[in-house]
C-alpha cells in the first residue's frame, strides 16, 4: 500500500499451497495466487485437480521442464498438466535455461490458447548450476549483455501471442547497482519484441526489500524505458496482470 499498489500476483518459493490460501484468504480481492510445480514430487492432473480444490491457484511455475536434449514432447511428462492448464485458462510462469525453452516453445506450439510468463526479463540462466549470493543475500548470476539466450526468446516472442514477459530481476543480472543501466538495451528490446501489452512488473519480493526497496524497484521502469506512452507504462504497471488474473 505504501508503494501505491492495489493488486499483486504472489507466488511462493516451494510447493506447499498454505501460504497462498492464508494471503488469499486474509486479502480478498487484493492477490492473484501462483503454486509451484515440484519436479521432485511432480503432480499429475489429479493431483493439480486437488490442489485446485483447495486453493484458488491461477498459474503454476515451472523451474524448468526437467529436460534435456532428448526430451520431446511425447516424453514431457508434465504434459497433460499443460493441457489441464491450457483448458482452465491458468498462466505458466516459467524461469529455465535454452534447453527447457525450447521444449517450451513446442508445447506452446501444440496448445496455442496456453498463457505463458517468462521470468525476469527473459534471462535463461541454469538456475541450480549457476546462482551465487551476493553481499546482500540475493540470487546473483554473472552474464553477458546481451544475454545470448536473447534471440530465441525474440523469435518465440513473434510466433506465440500469448508470450509473455517480466520486466523483472534486474538486481540478479545486472553488473551495476540500482537503477541497472547495463541493463536498458536488454528493456528496450524486450520492449520492441513484446509490445508493453505483454509485459508486466514483478517485484521480485522479498529479495529486494532492503536493497534497493521496494518502491525502487518499481521506478526501474521509468529509469530504463523513460520514452514509456502513458498507455503502455499502466500496461506494464498493471493492465497486462489484470488481462491474465482475476483479483
């Protein structure tokens, strides 16, 4: 509230739904719940059916796809929880490396109505064999500008209309301190291929609670993509979320 936010998506760090339906159920109407699909104890559509039951999950995130270069989709065998989450309108949050998108692109391919987020500004980091900490105790990577990963989410980005991307995790990637101007040619592109229809904040809370702060993290946007319509800043401040979530 202090940062002048009405409405926000939150997703927890592991598995258990509780903390969601507690948010859920203390705030209604102010959040949007996403659950995390455990590649260690995956669920299958029953177990989503039951999940679904009890918490109001809109989406699900996916750390990955658990596969490598052998894996088709025949083999994906988290695929028929796609197709649960393609017919009940739920949005995939998905943060892996190029081998899992581009399994991802296939399954977007065979279920064209899926609603697919990538996270933290397309980055396609190997999440478990690259992330250090940095001096304040946040997920760090070291990369390159621009991330080589980068084509391939512009070339998705144009085939599947219902892509979509964070303006997020600049913290992580960038080499600088806030406001992460290393980083402005990565929004600018980000920009040009998605349109400010398909991108939306993140915050990534509770990482950058003390640094840089919350309400820092939310004038990235307006240090990085200044020339930003008014139209397309509401877009990506809100009106993309509240196309993809119900509050």
């Amino acid at each position: 509230e202090g940062a002048g936010v009405d409405h926000a998506v939150v997703v927890p760090l592991s598995k258990g739904d509780d903390y969601l339906r507690e948010v859920l159920a203390r705030f209604p109407g102010r959040f949007a719940g996403v659950g995390i699909f455990d590649h260690d104890q995956p669920d299958d559509v029953a177990g989503i059916e039951a999940r679904l039951a009890t918490t109001d999950l809109q989406g699900l995130r996916f750390y990955g796809l658990a596969a490598d270069e052998d894996t088709t989709l025949g083999s994906l065998t988290c695929l028929p929880v796609f197709e649960l989450m393609a017919e009940r309108g739920m949005v995939v949050w998905f943060y892996g490396d190029i081998v899992q998108l581009r399994l991802m692109d296939k399954v977007m391919r065979h279920l064209p109505d899926l609603r697919v987020v990538l996270n933290h500004s397309g980055f396609l980091p190997d999440m478990h064999a690259e992330m250090r900490i940095d001096e304040h105790r946040r997920p760090h990577f070291e990369v390159d500008l621009p991330p080589v990963g980068l084509p391939a989410v512009e070339v998705m980005a144009a085939e599947h209309s219902n892509l979509h991307v964070h303006f997020s995790g600049h913290y992580a990637f960038s080499s600088e301190s806030y406001p992460y101007r290393d980083l402005q040619g990565v929004g600018e592109r980000l920009l040009a291929m998605f349109g400010a229809e398909r991108m939306l904040m993140a915050s990534d809370w509770p990482w950058i609670e003390f640094e840089p702060g919350y309400t820092k993290v939310l004038g990235v946007l307006d240090q990085l993509l200044p020339d930003l319509s008014a139209v397309e800043r509401d877009a990506i401040r809100g009106g993309t979320a509240l196309g993809l979530f119900q509050f």
